[in-house]
C-alpha cells in the first residue's frame, strides 16, 4: 500500500519528489488508485483557498476536495499574494 498526494508533497529536502507520485501508476501498472475526496480537517474557506492556489499548477492530478469538517468556521481568511 502506498498513500501520497501530489499536492502536499512537501519533503524536497529530504530527497522526495512530487513525481514519485505522478509517475507511481507508470511504475506499478497493476496498482489501484483510490481518490478522497472529503477533506475532515479543514472548513469550506480554508479548502476552497488552497484549492484555488495549487489548481494553478499544471503538474499534479486534478482533484475536488470537498470540506467535510463540522462547525464551519464563519470567520473570513484573507491571502495576497
């Protein structure tokens, strides 16, 4: 089993690389690709934030996380970039 997402593929420090997951179907055919959609942690504003910065990547799968997370949280996040 293997679990990643291409998106938080954080650790290039430690030698880890984004297309270790994009490539990973290429390497193991045979592999299953199960897809979560439903993000627990996070509320909608936090979500829908970072999924309008990283789809502006064109180097990763497309995804549709949804905020699951209970309590919605009414305050506002700002970012400027």
């Amino acid at each position: 089993m293997c679990v990643g997402d291409d998106d938080q593929a954080i650790y290039a420090f430690r030698g880890s690389n984004p297309a270790f997951i994009l490539e990973f179907k290429q390497d193991y055919p045979s592999a299953q690709i199960v897809h979560l959609h439903a993000n627990y942690r996070s509320h909608h504003t936090i979500v829908a934030s970072a999924d309008a910065i990283i789809k502006k990547n064109q180097h990763r799968y497309e995804k549709d996380v949804k905020s699951r997370a209970r309590g919605e949280n009414s305050s506002d996040a700002f970012l400027s970039i």
